[in-house]
C-alpha cells in the first residue's frame, strides 16, 4: 500500500555538510586523524542522500529491500544515504496502439487503433506489482481492445437487431473500453483518464467486399425512394386526367401509360421520346 513520506530538508543538510569541512580540517591539523577521517567518512555518506523533486514527480524509497514511503512533494531533500530512490513520473501521459486485427461479435476481422490517456496513481503498485508497468499497460490494452471488440458487431448489416455496433455507437464503445482497460490497470496503480477508438475499418481481406455490400444495400436503399415517389406521381397523374376530363382511358391503355410513366420516372439515364402523329391506338 501507497505510504506518503515527509523526508528533511536538503537545505539543512546542506549547512551539516559545511560544517563539516571546517572541522576535518582542524582535526586534520591537530592531529587527530581518526576524527579527521571520520568526519570524511561521514560526509562522503551524507551527499548520496540529497535529491530534488519537480512538480508530478515522486519518489519511491527502498532500505535493504524494504518499502520506506513515496515522497510526492517537489523540492530539496534528504534521505538515509543507503536508500534506494526510484523516481517516477506522475504526469499525464497517453499512447496511441497501432491498429489491431480483432474479430467482432459475428466473426468480422476489423482492425482497430486506440488512445489511452492515463497516469501513475499508485506507486507502490507501479513500482511492486507488475515487472515493467508500461509494457504492462500496452499488453492489457491490447487485451482489452480484443474483449471490447468481441461484445459489438461492426455494424447492423449482419446484426440487425444490435443497439449498439462498432460504427454507430461511439460513446458506449468508448465507455466499454475505457472501463475494461481501467479494470485490467488498477492492479498496477494507473488511472485510465480516457480511452477511446481512434482506428476503425474492416481487415484488408474483407474490406473490398464489405465495401461492395455497403454500397450495395445504399443502392437498394435510393431505388426503393425512387419506386416511392415515381408510384405517388404516377398515381396523381391517373387521377387528376380522370378529375379534369382530359382523357378516359380503357385499362389496357392505362396499364401502358403507366409502364411508361415508370419507366421514365425509375431510369437512370435520360428518356428518349417518341412522337405520335397519329390516333391514340396507333
């Protein structure tokens, strides 16, 4: 468990170690030598105690393999020499994963990028509980992104009834990633600030023909629109020329006028025209 520690000043260590050297001089030059080399020895032991802190910077403390306390203030200060210092960084800081094949929840291969933005809240599990705690973080959110991925489909065109997939669902997606990196680092000590997608398409092999059925159902989508309306028209038309009297017309002309209309109306290309000079039955 985390143990803040309030460490010495290194200033008032600082004037112990002049005070020092006036007096292994005068016992240098009384000769008094073994309290000259004591007061040398006893010097040379007090510098490797000294360390400065800037802000979001910690210090972990380690005597004879023991945990002693985490020092998180920033500033001068002093240690028992023969404390092992560890620094640590306590800023924020994120990564960006490559994109990674995963397969979704039908089977699709997809490939998906993240960003993880995260920090260092507990250094005595960042320092103690994993070997390395940022080849940690990377591993588990790769592991996480595969989890993640295997609960949505990519989309609804395999899945209709999901209410959440890949591409349409961002905020839950993201909340979903966010919450199962952020389960997997707090063994570590890492606060997951946020995590979100920032890589999604379908694996090389099937993007072709993922594509081709996108574009297939947007097709069938604006037909269905132009039959709608080209029908609404076509029925408007019969029955205004039936209202106003314009011309009655026996059903199998108006079958063919309406095959006409439909024809003109459902093209994707231009209608030619073909004048009739003659009577309605030629």
């Amino acid at each position: 468990m985390e143990k803040i520690t309030k460490p010495l000043s290194g200033y008032l260590m600082v004037l112990v170690a002049i005070a020092l050297i006036p007096a292994i001089i005068i016992s240098l030059m009384n000769h008094v030598i073994w309290l000259g080399i004591a007061l040398v020895i006893l010097f040379i032991l007090i510098l490797p105690g000294f360390f400065t802190l800037q802000p979001n910077k910690a210090m972990v403390l380690i005597l004879f393999g023991a945990y002693k306390g985490t020092v998180k203030a920033n500033g001068f200060f002093w240690v028992n020499p023969f404390m092992t210092k560890n620094k640590i960084s306590l800023r924020v800081r994120n990564f960006e994963n490559k994109p990674l094949k995963v397969n979704d929840k039908i089977g699709n291969p997809v490939m998906v990028g993240t960003i993880v933005v995260w920090q260092v809240e507990d250094t005595f599990k960042a320092t103690f509980e994993v070997e390395d705690y940022e080849n940690f973080i990377h591993l588990q959110s790769d592991a996480a992104v595969r989890k993640m991925a295997g609960k949505y489909p990519y989309d609804d065109f395999e899945a209709e009834d999901a209410e959440v997939t890949l591409r349409s669902g961002v905020e839950d997606v993201n909340h979903s990633l966010e919450a199962e990196i952020s389960e997997r680092l707090h063994h570590a000590g890492i606060k997951v600030i946020e995590a979100r997608i920032s890589h999604l398409a379908y694996a090389q092999e099937i993007a072709s023909a993922m594509l081709q059925r996108q574009q297939a159902t947007a097709i069938v989508a604006a037909r269905r629109k132009i039959v709608d309306g080209a029908v609404g028209m076509v029925e408007m038309a019969l029955e205004d020329l039936k209202i106003k009297g314009i011309v009655d017309f026996e059903e199998e002309k108006k079958a063919a006028m309406v095959s006409n209309l439909m024809v003109v109306l459902c093209s994707d290309r231009a209608a030619s025209p073909v004048l009739n000079v003659g009577t309605l039955n030629q």
